[in-house]
C-alpha cells in the first residue's frame, strides 16, 4: 500500500481523499497537512481558486471589512483613508483635505490661506478678509495684527500699512480704527495711538474690519 502524504500549504483535503484540492477564492492555507483553507482576514483578498499561502493585501485607500473576501476591495470615500491591507477607512484629520490618490497618505494639507476645521473634508477654504495663514494643514486662520491688514480672501500673509494709515486691534464692543496723531501732521513714525470709543466715532475716525487700512485724519 502507499502511504499518506500531506498536502502542501495552499492546498487541503478531505479524510479519505485521493488529491490535494487548491484553496477557493477568498481562502488559504499556510501550513502542510491540513483538512481545511482559512478565511482571508480582513483587509485582505484573494480573487480566484489558487495555491495561495496567503491573500493578497487590499491597496492603499482601499478596505475589506469581512474575512473571506474573494471580490475587490472597497474604496475609501473622499476625505478618507487607508493603508494598505485596512480593514476600514480613517477620515483624512482637520487640516487635511482628501484628494483622491492612489498613494498610501489619501489626504493631502490645506495650502497656505486655507484651512479644514473638522475631519473628513473633502475642499479647504478659503481664509476670509482680514485674516491669513502661512502654514500648511492648519485648522484656523490668523487675524491680521494692529498695523496690517488683508483685503483679498486665501492669503498667506497680511500687508503692513503704509505711512499715513493704520488699522487697530478690536474693543470688547467693536472693532475700531484708532486715531495716529503727530504734531507736524500725519506720515510720520512714531505716532501716539489714542483709543476713542465707538460711541464718539466721528467723521475721521472709521469703524471697518481687518481687511483695509484706512487713512487718518489729524485729531482737532
């Protein structure tokens, strides 16, 4: 009589069997001698019957929730991610922005002047008037220091105003210009800033946002 043999790894069979059958698709086997093939694992894949020792790897942005996947994986949504041989999808992180590759990040950081504030965005926006960003993958914007300012939305940093003009920080009740006041008249450095309420705001004096710096007028 001849005797048994065992079944390579890729292989199984039943008790009394004659031959080795190869592993269904969605299933391996790597060890000898085994009555059975396993499930792939999840993240994991295999699309035919084959003498597979293990199955193959679900590529980047892509996932397989259930073990014993014999179809192709499952791509992420945009403003997702996955590494290879996932098992589900991470939303892209707050500064980040999905961009629909086939490499292994999937998300990409906002540019200097945009932003993402939550996880899972699928655009950046756009810094608004009166505020910047010069960092990538930020989650806020900056507003424009006293003596800046930025009239144009998705910029990365604010102009200085020039002499003869100036732009302030904000009270507890209103954004308000201060008055620049030198004997001589105006454009000269060193000015004394004078705080005015918003309620005696007159003429000279403007009530505006960051966004524009605004000419001042010599105190009388």
């Amino acid at each position: 009589d001849r005797a048994c043999a065992d079944c390579d790894p890729g292989r199984s069979s039943d008790a009394g069997a004659a031959a080795c059958t190869a592993c269904a698709a969605g299933r391996y086997q790597d060890a000898r001698g085994q009555a059975a093939c396993l499930p792939c694992l999840p993240g994991k894949y295999t699309l035919s019957r084959g003498v597979h020792t293990d199955c193959d790897k679900c590529g980047a942005n892509t996932f397989a929730t259930s073990a014993g996947r014999n179809t192709p994986c499952s791509s992420c949504t945009l403003g997702e991610f996955a590494l290879e041989g996932s098992a589900s999808c991470t939303q892209c992180p707050a500064g980040w922005v999905g961009n629909m590759s086939d490499d292994a990040s999937g998300c990409s950081p906002c540019g200097p002047g945009r932003i993402s504030t939550a996880g899972g965005a699928t655009t950046c926006t756009l810094c608004p008037e009166g505020f910047h960003q010069d960092t990538v993958g930020q989650t806020s914007c900056l507003r424009c220091v006293p003596g800046t300012a930025q009239n144009a939305a998705g910029q990365s940093a604010c102009a200085e105003c020039p002499r003869g003009y100036i732009r302030a920080g904000s009270d507890a009740n209103a954004m308000i210009w201060r008055h620049a006041v030198k004997a001589g008249g105006l454009g000269y450095p060193n000015w004394t800033l004078l705080k005015v309420p918003f309620v005696l705001c007159k003429k000279a004096l403007f009530v505006t946002t960051h966004a524009f710096c605004r000419w001042v007028r010599k105190m009388v």
